[in-house]
C-alpha cells in the first residue's frame, strides 16, 4: 500500500468537504505506517 500526501491537497479539501475525510485518513494512516 502506498500512502501519498498530495501538497496541494490540504488546501483544495478546505473548499471541498469530501476531501477532508480522505486527506485525514491518508495523513492518519501514513503516520501509522511510520
């Protein structure tokens, strides 16, 4: 499983709700991975 963080991703999800939630798990889940 690969785990990106987009860099433009953290201000697009701030005008697009839906996105909060998948930009919040991959952050979560990237961080596990650690």
């Amino acid at each position: 499983m690969n785990i990106y963080l987009p860099s433009g991703l953290n201000t697009h999800y701030k005008h697009s709700p839906r996105l909060e939630w998948i930009e919040f798990i991959c952050y979560y889940a990237s961080v596990i991975s650690l």
